[in-house]
C-alpha cells in the first residue's frame, strides 16, 4: 500500500489546534523527548479519512510503536465510541485533574478507557507534569 501523505496546511491547521500539546495525555510538545506525530484518528483502514476532524496532535507515548499492539485492543473501542475522539469530544467532559494536576482522572466511561487504553497516567508523564507544573506549564489553559 503507498504511503499516505498529509498536505502541510493540514499539518498546520492540526498543530495550530493542538497548541502544542498532544490531544490526549495534555503533554506539552517542547518538553518532550519523542516526536509528535500527526494521527488518523479512525485509521483509514477502518474507514477514517485525510481530513482534519480526523487527525490529531499525538505525542509517541499516545501513538508509537508499542501502540501498535495495543491498537489492536481499542480499535474495537473506537467503533463502540468508548475511546475519546478529540474532534467529536470535549476534554473536559471526559476527563479532570487530580488535586496535584499530575494524573488525569476519567469522569466518563469514555474517559476511564482511554486512560487505560492509552495509559494517560504512565510514570513518565506524571515526572514531565511535575517538572512543567514547577515551571508553569502545567496544566493547560482553558
């Protein structure tokens, strides 16, 4: 299958939207030492397509290669709408923070499946939160 490619004003128009985070775990871009990637939300081999509402902001850790495996579990999910879809879905219905703003909490049962799906909540992104709160990164705005 030829590889895909997404126009340079889409990438724009996703990473403008973004603000520079990733679209599930809030992460911020310019902390991170994985590359952010552009995602298909509904993969195109499930019916998604190149348009914007279907892409997202994704840092590795949300959509790397250890997702992979895990794809295959939540894409299930995914055509059920149990796992968050940032342009069908507000954050803040699905998800909050927890009194330290270092660990997302799932308000919905969208919102828990995606934690676990995702592992919203992994070592790695509760040290980068702690680190970006200290200097006022953390959490987003609005």
């Amino acid at each position: 299958m030829p590889r895909r490619y997404i126009s340079e004003s889409t990438k724009r128009a996703v990473e403008e939207r973004a603000d520079g985070r990733c679209e599930y775990c809030m992460s911020l871009r310019k902390f991170s030492p994985q590359p952010f990637i552009i995602e298909h939300i509904i993969p195109i081999s499930k019916g998604g397509s190149d348009a914007s509402e279907n892409l997202a902001l994704s840092c590795g850790g949300c959509n790397g290669p250890t997702n992979i495996k895990r794809r295959k579990r939540w894409i299930p999910l995914l055509a059920t709408k149990l796992l968050f879809q940032p342009r069908n879905y507000d954050w803040a219905t699905h998800f909050e923070w927890d009194a330290e703003y270092l660990q997302i909490i799932g308000l919905t049962p969208t919102g828990r499946a995606t934690i676990n799906a995702l592992r919203l909540n992994r070592q790695e992104l509760i040290n980068l939160r702690e680190v970006c709160l200290q200097i006022g990164a953390h959490p987003p705005k609005g």
